[in-house]
C-alpha cells in the first residue's frame, strides 16, 4: 500500500489577462484536494484569481541532458533574437 | 442583568477565539505539512473574526474593554462559548469532525446574521461568512475522505463522531438572550436552524460511511457560562498565561 499521497505542480494565474505561471508542488490525495491545499498553501496574500494542478507524473519533460542538441543551435544565428530594433517608449515592456 | 447583546456578542467572540487557540495547537505538529498550513490559516481566520466580534462587545458594554481584554482577562466562568469548540483536539480526525459539526452550523448562523437589523453585526457575520464557508467545504471533504477510507481511519471518525455528538444539542439551545435578539431582529432563533444543520450534515455523514449516533442527548452549560468542561481552564492558562504574568505587557 503506498503511504504517501501523489505530488502535484501548481500553477497560478495572478490577474486576468496573465498566464497560469507555476509556483510550486504540493501533496494531495485527488486533484480537488490538491486544489484545497494550494489555495492554503499559495494565495493566502491575494495571489491569484485561478488555479491549476496538475499531477506531476502527468508532466512529460525534457532531459536535461538534451540542453545541447535543443537550445544551443540557436545562440549563434543572432537573426532569431529581435535586439536589433528600438522599441519607442510609448509601447511599453515586449 | 447583563445587556443581552453583549452577551451575544461575547459567545459569538468567544466561539471563534476558544475554537482558534484550539485549532492553533496543532500549528507545527499536523499529520502533513498541508494540513498543518491549512489548519493555521483556519485557526487564523477564526481569531480575525474573534477580534471584530470582541472589540464590538466591548464597544457595546461601554466599560473600556478591547478584545484583548475580554480574550484575556477573564476567567472561565465568564466565556460563554459552546462546550464543543472547547473539547481537546484528540487525534486529527477528531479535530475534523469538530470542525465540519462547528461549520456547519456557523455558516447557518452567519447566513442568517447577514440579515441582522444591527449593521455592524450584519458587516461582520458578512466578513466571517467567506472564510466559515471554505471551512466547511474543507472539514467536509476531509469528513469524506478519512469516513470512507481506511478501515482504522473509519473507525477513528466513527469515534470522534461518537464522542463529539453530545456536544452538537447545545448550539440548537435558546435562552432569554436568544429571544432577546430574536425581538430586535439581530439574531435568529437557533432552534429554527436545526433542520438546515441536519440537512448539511446527513448526506456528508452518508457519504463518509459513518453512522449518525441516535441519541440527541446533550451537555449544556458553554454558551450560558454556567458550567463548562474541566478543558477550558486548562486552555485558559496557555492562552492567558503572558497576560496574566506580565499584564500590559506589549512587543
């Protein structure tokens, strides 16, 4: 028999028009309890408007021994990075 | 005789603050640490709502006591807190099932209270109404989830259940002071929220596999003050002990 509840990612959407951004994990026995316990654990100062769980098993993430081959390919083709341009004052943050 | 909305208001206060220290002994010691976090935000929101409900008693008995002062300079005849939220904690289901029979009937009081003709009771039962109601949806499903568990998990609730039942008549209880409320329109009966309680509590009870005890036999004497279980003292002398050692003191 396992003991110890399944883990859970929790991710937080801080205000309309953001997106759900990940804050942490927690333990929890189903996802509505998951949900309990991130609400107490994670927007007890007004953090958030929605919240997400999902359970970390669920996650299908890249190793980190791939960071050659996936993301370094790019640093060199400076054509990929925009810091070429002026962005006028009035725009605001990118 | 004492003027009965200050005697209202003391058991309202006093529920809250008898039922937080409670629930606070459990801060760094819960079964998990979600618990133990969710427990402390619990108790947290019932000594929020304490100080609204102290200060205004205060404010209404005219005799220059805050809610500090009634928390914590007076002595156990003087609360008037119900006989259940003053019960030890026990084991964590124990401390649950209190939780989910408190809620459930706090969250049908508050409901009513919003109505009170007294605005500040109304504004303060409206605050208190958002946390109780996510109290009780939290002692609910923990009610469920240990109930419908394990076969030791269910036998511990089906215990706490036992052992606390006793305690459940006594919130259903109206005196003098109750009618009182009840002619100036503050408060409701609470004999008339029997039948919502049994309607919130059955079907949680149901879904938990634990059997509803079938005596209706119950202690009294926590919410007249005039004979409360051998615990509260004992509560009483942690909770009071840094006033009553060094009164005034401040930090």
């Amino acid at each position: 028999m396992q003991n110890e509840w399944p883990l859970w990612e929790v991710f937080i959407r801080g205000q309309h028009g953001l997106s759900h951004r990940h804050v942490g994990s927690l333990h929890a026995a189903d996802a509505e309890a998951a949900i309990r316990n991130a609400r107490d654990v994670y927007t007890r100062r007004n953090e958030g408007v929605s919240i997400w769980v999902v359970e970390a098993s669920a996650i299908a993430a890249s190793s980190p021994d791939e960071k050659g081959p996936l993301y370094e390919p790019s640093n060199d083709k400076v054509y990929r990075h925009p810091t070429f341009y002026d962005i006028p004052d009035d725009a605001g943050a990118m | 005789m004492t003027d009965p909305l200050f005697e209202f208001l003391c058991r309202l206060g006093d529920n809250t603050l008898v039922l937080g220290h409670r629930v606070s002994e459990w801060c760094g010691v819960a079964p998990v640490l979600e618990e133990d976090i969710a427990l402390a935000n619990t108790a947290l929101d019932l000594i929020g709502q304490t100080t609204m409900w102290l200060n205004l008693a205060g404010e209404v008995e005219g005799a220059g006591r805050d809610a500090d002062a009634l928390a914590f300079r007076r002595d156990v005849w003087d609360f008037r807190n119900l006989l259940l939220v003053e019960q030890p904690n026990g084991d964590f289901g124990q401390t649950m099932m209190r939780q989910f029979l408190f809620d459930a009937w706090h969250v049908l009081y508050l409901t009513e209270l919003e109505k009170s003709s007294d605005a500040r009771v109304a504004a303060i039962a409206e605050k208190s109404l958002k946390e109780a109601r996510y109290h009780l949806d939290r002692a609910s499903e923990t009610v469920i989830g240990l109930g419908d568990g394990t076969e030791e998990s269910n036998a511990r609730m089906q215990a706490a259940l036992d052992r606390l039942w006793p305690y459940v008549g006594e919130m259903f209880d109206s005196d003098a002071v109750d009618m009182d409320m009840v002619a100036k329109g503050i408060a409701p009966d609470p004999g008339t929220l029997r039948p919502g309680f049994d309607a919130t509590v059955n079907p949680v009870l149901r879904k938990a596999t634990l059997t509803r005890p079938e005596s209706d036999f119950a202690h009294r004497g926590g919410r007249s003050g005039a004979r409360h279980s051998e615990h509260l003292g004992h509560l009483l002398t942690q909770m009071q002990w840094l006033q009553r050692a060094y009164p005034d003191a401040t930090w």
